[in-house]
C-alpha cells in the first residue's frame, strides 16, 4: 500500500538533514519530502506546548503534501510531540528518542547511559524515561549542551571554541556519572561534532566512550517499517528529495553543511496557514 | 494627549529587556508593556520578510493593549520593519538603529565607525545607511557577530569562550577597519559583553574605542518624542512594568539576566491568534 508516496521528514530547521542524509543513503528507492520549520528554530529552547504546536503544524502540511510515513528528524520534537502526532495521524509517525535507545541499550556493556540533548530534550525526560523502560537496572544522566547548536549552525565544528564548550559540558557530566560507557547524541546538530565528542570523552572518562547517533537509528526504525507494513517503494528508479522550508535564509550555506550535498532546490513555505 | 497610556516594546526574546532596565531609569513616571516574541526568537537569522511579519504580528498585539508610543527594542526588527511599522501605526515608533547611529556620530573624532550585530542586521545595510545619511564623510564597516547571542542567553558572559569568541568577530572587523574608533553595539544582547567587548577591542585596536549601546541612545529619543508631543505620564507616581512572552520557558533565568532585577510576573500570550 502507498509504496509510490514519499517519506515527510520534519525538523525544527536544517539539522534534520543530517537525519535525511542517512535515510537516503540507507534506502535509495524511497522519496522524501523534508520540511525545516527555520521561521521558527530552534525549538530546544522552547516550551513543550509550544513545541508540540509546532509540530503538529508541520505534520499537517506535510500530511497534505501526500506521505506514507512521518519521521520526526528533531529530537526536542520527538521528546514532547510524539503522542500528539500518533493520536492526529493515522499514518506511521517514527521519532529518533525511541530508536536512539534502542541503540545504546545494545552498545553499553555497563548499563550506564549518559545523553546529551537542548534544554527542551533534556528536561522533558524522554530519553531517559525510554531507556528506563528498556531493561531493569539501566543507569541514565542526561546534559544540556545548548550552545553546540549555534556552533555547528555557524559552522565553527573545530578549534578551540568548540572544544572548550564540549569540554565544559562532558566535563559536567562526567562529574555526575563517571561509569557512562555510552553517550546519545540526542540533537541532530551534534553529528557534526562527532570525532570532537569522542577526543573529549575519551580525554574526560579515561577510556573510549560508545556514541549512539539517533539519527541514523531512526534510519533502521524505518527500513523495519517500511518492510513490516509492506509501504516499500518500488525498486529501479532513485528517489527523490523536496526540501521545504519556513524562512530561506541562509539555508544554501547551512543546509548544505548538514545535507553533505548541495542543496539545490529549496521551497519557501507558510506552515501556518 | 494620553500621557496614562503605558509604552510598547517589543523584541524578538528577552534580550530587549536590557532596554527596558534603560528606560526604567530615565523615565520612572512612565509604565511599560514589554513583549518578548520567545516563541519565534531569534529573529537574527531569519529573512527580512518573516521579521516584518514577525514585527506586525507583535506591534498589533501591542496596540490592542492601548499603548501611546511603540518602541523597536529588538535591533534586527529595527533593521527591517521600522518603515512597514510606521506605515500602519498612528502612534510614534521607535527604534534602535537611528538612535544608534545619531550616538555614534556623536562619540566618534575621526568619522570611522563599527558596527556589530546579527546577520539580519548587519546585512539590511541599515546601519551604514543611517550613519552615511547623518553626514557626509563617515566610513562605516560591519560584522555579523552571531555567536553571542546565544552565549548571553547561556550566561557566558566571561571565560574563554566569549573572549574567543569576541577576539574572533572583532579581529575580523579590525582587519578590515583598523581606523575605527567607535563601535556601535547592534544588537541587544551585546551590552551583557560590554567590559569584554572593551577589553578585546582595546587590545586589537591599540587604543580605546568608544563604545554605543542603541538601546540606551533609542532611550533618549524616547524621552525627547514624548516631551516634545507631550505625551509624558503625569509625575508623582512610579510606573509600572508589565512582561508578556510567546513562550515561557526559561524566561525566568534569562530574564532576570537582562532586566537587572527579579522578573516577577510574566504572562504568556498569542500574537498570532
């Protein structure tokens, strides 16, 4: 069923691109429609209602566009909106907090989880809450990295600025939760600072420390669906992408940064109509 | 004419608020009405035509509260939508980049002037274009200093990442305008840095530059506007201030940050209804 309909993917602005990039690379038959709600980011600072507002504007557009399946690409999205979307929509709505702790429950040796996330991700309590109810015995500390964003945002993703912001929050917690032996990386936006994270966790925790991206862990969610529920697109023919957006500003030089290819075709639109 | 009714000012987050503390201070028979657009911050990075929506949206919401004159604390909304504002309000509106520039005319001695500020407004060109307007012979130079805004919403407003972060900017307008001796800060955020911002700016520069904070020179304006149509609040009482954000979160903290004193009652609105 609806196998030919294209995959919606939102975000609070281009780090879910990040999320795209690993989607296509997984799964080159399928199309997708990516909306980046850029009027409005970040959403990691924002209230859950006003989040969960948000996100349910850009379902809506989305779902009028014509789309088998909802990825929610943000984790501040993922965190508060989740059961709003499943409720409204009545296609598959797949976020990145679930498969992201999926995917540390099967790295960590210890059981001892750390996750780094907006201010939004991590008060809301989500990741935590979704590895808690993994197994008995899990361990979980989460850390507000906020100014990562508008780093990886201004493309500042080596030196000393950036290693002295992710010093400053590892440091804090591996203050609090020294046993972590697996850290999510629970924003899009941190991806990008990948290698980064490891030199200083490994500095930090004295051993190497096992990075889960949710991202690229929604990506196997959805591969699972999409087979399970039989909504594969048909094979042969490359799909494609449409990329939309709330505000275009400098979404060339961004967008680009996060898609690891060029963005060619950028729409401008109004979700809130 | 309406001396009782309070003054409007908006901004795109909190960041205003360091506007308001300059107004309470000179104007202590008048109220205020303070909206803070905290769903949609920051407007820095958005395009000029989501920002004079953005303005429109918050200014309309301001006059149904009954307001005598509107002031443009945010300095990207000032950048952008001063003339869309003026064009559709009867009452007086104020903003920060005339202000601004009238201050630097007044502090400089050899006509060279700097401005930082956030993309939006350094790249509307509206403060070159105000200070070449003021006299002819100014040179005038600007650099987009985005990072920190997010530093002093963070609360980093000393240590090494902000004082890298500002050697970064300023290095890059030094190096292209090294005869500047005055430096507009264009943005509401910066006057948080402003010891930095000296620090830095006399070590690069070899002598001290003189600083402008816009929102304190948009203060004397206001004080000049409402005199000269007699429009000032009748003496004798203290005024009073009311804070109303799009989203409340953390607006606490930040808050407090900006304002200089404890943010008490903050109402949560919808301008956009």
């Amino acid at each position: 069923m609806n196998g030919d309909l294209p995959i919606g993917v939102f975000d609070s602005g281009v780090g879910g691109l990040t999320v795209v990039r690993s989607l296509r690379e997984s799964l080159p038959h399928e199309s997708f429609i990516y909306l980046g709600d850029t009027a409005r980011v970040p959403y990691g600072t924002k209230s859950p209602a006003t989040v969960v507002r948000y996100s349910l504007n850009n379902a809506r557009f989305l779902l009028a566009q014509g789309i088998k399946m909802l990825v929610v690409a943000c984790n501040t999205a993922s965190a508060h909106a989740i059961p709003a979307l499943q409720k409204e929509l009545s296609i598959p709505v797949v976020g990145v907090v679930e498969p992201g702790a999926r995917a540390a429950l099967s790295a960590t040796r210890n059981g001892c989880i750390g996750v780094i996330g907006t201010y939004g991700t991590v008060e809301s309590g989500a990741y935590q809450k979704a590895i808690s109810e993994l197994r008995d015995k899990l361990r979980v500390a989460a850390e507000p990295c906020p100014l990562l964003v508008p780093l990886a945002e201004e493309g500042w993703l080596t030196g000393d600025v950036p290693r002295l912001v992710a010093t400053e929050y590892l440091g804090r917690l591996h203050a609090r939760f020294p046993e972590a032996d697996t850290l999510v990386m629970g924003c899009t936006h941190y991806p990008l600072f990948r290698e980064l994270i490891a030199e200083v966790t490994t500095d930090l925790f004295g051993r190497e420390v096992a990075l889960i991206d949710s991202g690229i862990a929604a990506t196997a969610e959805v591969a699972h669906l999409l087979r399970r529920r039989e909504m594969e697109a048909p094979g042969g023919v490359s799909g494609t992408l449409r990329v939309m957006v709330t505000d275009k500003s400098r979404i060339d030089i961004v967008g680009t940064r996060f898609l690891g290819e060029a963005l060619t075709e950028v729409s401008s639109v109004d979700v809130t109509a």
